[in-house]
C-alpha cells in the first residue's frame, strides 16, 4: 500500500469495504484517527489508521466492514474527545482534532 499523508484526509468521506458511508474524518491522532456522523447528535469512531486501504477520489476506503467498524471501533463521544484533549497537552501534539 502507498503510504498516505493522513493530514490530507481531514474531512474526507469515509467508506468501508462494502462501500457503505461512515461519516467524515475528524480528527488524527498517532495511532488512530477519529470519523464523525452527524451534525446534530453526531457519532464518534475511533479507527486504526492500519484499517485505511486506499485514498482515491477525495474518500478514505476502509479494508473493513460497516458491521464490523461499528462493532469494533464506536466509543462513548466523551471518551474519545477526553483522550483528544490528553494528547494535547503532551509537548509532541500528535493529535488534530476539529470542532
């Protein structure tokens, strides 16, 4: 696979491997990166950056299924922006998340 520059993929659609529509890249950090669903009542997952297959035409393709990213990935909102707001206060600043 071609390595990816994984700060271009902010606010890209993402798609699983049976090309369902998970939401939008929101934020980054080391290890994971965090897609978002909604606006109003909006849907967090947190996702290995290892599950990306590819990025083509302005979408990020997961080597997963929907079944399984929301199985496997979907984390309380609260939890997931706690440990955003951890990672920042660490001098590297390994995260970028939008609000």
């Amino acid at each position: 696979m071609k390595k990816i520059d994984f700060t271009q993929l902010i606010t890209k659609k993402v798609l699983t491997n049976d090309k369902k529509h998970l939401g939008h890249v929101d934020g980054l950090g080391s290890v994971y990166f965090i897609v978002k669903d909604g606006l109003f009542s909006p849907r967090y997952y947190k996702i290995p950056r290892e599950k990306v297959d590819s990025y083509q035409d302005r979408k990020v393709l997961l080597n997963i299924s929907e079944q399984d990213t929301k199985n496997s990935s979907r984390e309380n909102t609260r939890d997931i922006l706690r440990t955003f707001r951890v990672d920042s206060r660490k001098s590297d600043r390994s995260y970028i998340l939008l609000r």
